[in-house]
C-alpha cells in the first residue's frame, strides 16, 4: 500500500488565509451523556472532550462552510469571484446532489469556479488541499473547506459515537507562495480493506433508506472505536515520520502539528509515538470531533492563538472512514503576495 505522495506543484501554491465558523450551540457532556446513559466525568476521562457545538435546526453543512469561506477569502482580500477551485470537504453533505461545494460558490459570489464535493471522511480537507494544491500549479486561487454536520446522523443512545462529535467547518484559501515556501509535500493513503470499520450502512444505492432501515438505526453513522484507535496507532506514525523525512526536516523542525480532532486520549499517544508533544496543537476539549472541518478549525485557531510566523512549519493530519489517512507540511508564507496570478 504505498501513499501518493510528491510535491503539489512546479509553481508554489501556500496557505494565503483561514477562516472557521462554530455554530452558537454549545452542547454539554451532560446533554450528550444522559441518553447514551454515561456522565460527564466518564467523557472528559474517555476523550479529553467538555463540549462540542451542535448546528441550528436551519442550519447545513452548506451554511456553515459558507461562513468560514467568508472569514477566509476576508482574511485573504480575496474577492470570492477570483476563485478558480472551490472544494468542500464533507461526508455530511446537504443532500445527496448537487454538490455542496455549488450551493457554497452561490451564497458566498464564486461566479467562476470549479466547485466539487471530496468525501474522505474527517480525511477529506487534507486531500483537498493536496488536490487543489496541484491543481493550483499554473497559478490562481482556491479555497478548500473542511465541513460536517454529524449532530445530524448520531444514534443519541451509542455512547461511542455521540459523545465524541459536533458540528462546524474551516477552511483555507490557497494561492502563489514564494519560493521554499506553501505546500512542501504530502501523502495521501486509503486503505478500503477496512472500510467498515467507519460507516453509515443505509442511506446509498446498496441500502436505500426505507422504514426498515430507519427502525434498525442503519442511517446513523457507526465507528469500531477501539479498532480504530489500534489502526490509527499502526499506520500514522509511519505516514509523518516518512513525510518529515522527506521533507529534510526532524520532528524538532515542526512548528505546529495539527491533527485530526479525533479524541484527546488518541491525539496524546500518537504525538508521544511522533515526537511531537510539544508542538500538537488541539481544539478537541471545546470543539470535539469536527469531522472533516476539525484540520482547518484547529490550523485556523493557531493562526489566531498561538500565531503561526512566516517560515515556520506546519505539519497537518487527518484520518477517517475508509480507511482513509493524509498528512501534508506546508513552511508558512503570510498575507496574499503583492503579484497575483493573472
């Protein structure tokens, strides 16, 4: 199983700007724990999670990625309309067509760009910016959002899954970097013998959703936790030692590492097992797992936290349903460059 890895491009393509957006909804361990019969002293000892933030009744995926694209092309100066890619990343999409990414590119004014779906479950915005990334190679601007509204596909009494997510979306929008800078390189995996250890059965063209499945609870969305845990601690460590080797860099020379939002407890061991405790930047314990928006929520929390310096580095990663692994090292460039592509 060898990862598609390699530079984006010939034309360097970096992080210009992020943006994020959390529903107002804060929702306790006590709310999520009374039904799926735990506390929430058994959450916050099982996941490092206090609270998660759960979208609106009239709020989608859409709407929550329309947010942050907002927050990240202002941050960039970015006229939506100069976008030439718009990809959001979800396994939550409003419906199941058109994509999402269309009903994006009309509410925030992306007249002109390609706009796509990518699912690679809470891996889809790593593989996003790697696709846009390469797709950016001749210049131009995109916008990659990570977004998920898991509220929405939760069994309230399946204390391994609802305990652990919420809803919100992220994104980042990518454009020209100077030189040694941008996206240095990345690795892309997908391991489909193990597909069904993240799920949700009903719903597609193999199990359409019918009264039958709606009373067997196969809508929902289903995770073998602990057999992910065990896959998760197997398979990343080697992924980013490999790319910070590639890369000519020690785990001493990552900046910022920004993992998946997963679960407190799995993001401590697998810093130990990389060498980068030090750096591993979290939102897990206000935010829980945001799915595919957790990367670009917590990369755009750093940039406005802790702050991220032009030249330093920033190692991503993300792993989910497929299973799916990704991880991309990007050497910060700030503000949009004085030349713009034509």
């Amino acid at each position: 199983m060898a990862p598609a890895s390699g530079t984006p491009s010939a034309t360097p393509v970096g992080v210009l700007a992020t943006g994020s957006y959390l529903p107002s909804r804060v929702v306790s361990n006590d709310e999520v724990g009374y039904p799926a019969g735990v506390d929430g002293t058994w959450i916050e000892a099982k996941t490092g999670i206090l609270t998660r933030r759960w979208a609106a009744a009239d709020e989608a995926t859409s709407d929550l990625a329309a947010h942050a694209a907002r927050s990240a092309c202002d941050a960039a100066g970015l006229d939506p309309a100069e976008l030439d890619y718009l990809v959001v990343a979800t396994s939550t999409p409003d419906q199941p067509q058109p994509p999402t990414a269309c009903l994006v590119a009309d509410l925030i004014g992306a007249r002109r760009a390609a706009a796509f779906d990518l699912n690679a479950v809470c891996s889809g915005f790593v593989f996003g910016l790697a696709t846009v990334s390469r797709l950016l190679g001749g210049g131009g601007y995109g916008l990659v959002i990570g977004a998920d509204v898991y509220s929405r596909i939760l069994d309230p009494t399946d204390r391994r899954t609802v305990v652990l997510f919420g809803d919100g979306a992220g994104a980042v929008v990518l454009g020209p970097a100077p030189a040694g800078h941008g996206v240095l390189d990345t690795r892309l995996v997908s391991d489909g013998g193990h597909h069904g250890l993240i799920e949700v059965p009903a719903g597609g063209s193999r199990m359409p959703a019918s009264p039958a499945t709606l009373a067997a609870g196969q809508h929902y969305f289903r995770m073998l936790g602990r057999d992910v845990r065990d896959y998760v601690a197997e398979h990343v460590p080697p992924m980013l030692r490999e790319l910070i080797d590639a890369t000519g860099l020690a785990p001493a020379g990552v900046d910022h590492f920004v993992p998946h939002q997963a679960n407190g407890l799995m993001l401590a061991d697998l810093a130990a097992r990389v060498g980068l405790t030090g750096q591993v930047r979290l939102t897990v314990r206000e935010y829980g797992n945001t799915g595919s928006a957790s990367v670009p929520i917590t990369l755009d929390k750093t940039v406005h936290g802790v702050g991220v310096r032009p030249g330093q580095t920033v190692l991503l990663t993300a792993f989910g349903g497929g299973m799916a692994m990704g991880a991309a090292m990007l050497r910060w460039s700030a503000g949009v460059p004085a030349q713009r592509a034509a």
